[in-house]
C-alpha cells in the first residue's frame, strides 16, 4: 500500500476542506522561506500541510498538542510532530501553556522549520496571506510579549525569503 501523503493523513485526521486549503496555503508561504540550503525544505513541507492536523479533534488552542500527539501515533518523523506543537503563534512557554489549559511543557519553535512554519502560519489566516501588520493588528489582544515575540520571529525569518 502507498505510503499516505500529508493530505491523505489530515483527511484521515478528520480535518474540514477549510482547515486542508489553509494547510496548503501555509506550505505555499512557508516554502516561500525554504530556500536556504540550512533548511530541510522537505520538512518545511511536511510540517507546514500537517501544522493543523489536531484540528479534526479539537479548535482550541490545543490543537497543536492534540496534532503533535497524533503525529507520533501515526510514527511521523518526531521533528514532524514538534514542528506541529510548536507552530501556534511565535511559540509558547511552559508557563504560557500551563495558563492557556495546556499541557505545561516548552513549545518554542527552535529549528529553522519550526521557526518557518510558524511564521508561515501566522501570515495566513483562512486562505489568505495576510502582512505582519495585519497579524499584529488582529492581535491587540494578545500580551505585549507575545506581539514581540511574533515581530522578532517575522524579523528573523525574512532574512530567509
């Protein structure tokens, strides 16, 4: 049998058609970063179309802890699975997660394609690429130091585009 593409599992995974044109959306843009020969543009892939696999079970924040845990159950590469914790926003804290309900552990994106696909992620919302100032805009209500933390990952990732 055919090994599964990322599509196929975020079908499998119960993700709506929205959440799969958003997936492809975030892997357009994120490939748009992916050029360096330091960053694994296979993975950028990968993790970009599977950032939102936990949402065919949950649409709270919790999704990319949902999606990181289905990943390893499927035996996804374990970089795949913290390329999808990792992506929400520019990253979140032990702590952070521990107050949003989570899981208290560290889901700061750290490699390059964890870094990738969350900036990716955040410069798309639905289907539409969207600019760090509409995103920022979008965010007022988030904390002073989440909105920092986005706008040194936004400044760190277009060194790569």
């Amino acid at each position: 049998m055919p090994e599964a593409t990322p599509i196929r599992l975020l079908e499998r995974a119960g993700c709506s058609d929205g959440v799969i044109a958003h997936c492809r959306t975030v892997r357009d843009v994120a490939l748009q970063f992916a050029s360096d020969p330091l960053v694994n543009r296979e993975l950028v892939e990968t993790g970009a179309l599977l950032h939102d696999i936990g949402r065919g079970q949950t649409h709270d924040l919790d999704h990319a802890e949902a999606g990181g845990a289905l990943c390893r159950s499927l035996g996804l590469p374990e970089e795949v699975a913290q390329i999808v914790e990792r992506h929400i926003g520019a990253g979140l804290t032990a702590d952070e997660c521990s107050l949003l309900g989570c899981i208290p552990l560290d889901r700061m994106p750290r490699t390059l394609e964890e870094k990738i696909v969350a900036h990716a992620d955040n410069l798309v919302k639905g289907t539409r690429v969207i600019t760090i100032q509409e995103w920022l805009q979008r965010s007022l209500h988030l904390p002073r130091k989440l909105k920092r933390r986005a706008y040194r990952l936004y400044l760190e990732m277009e060194l790569f585009r």
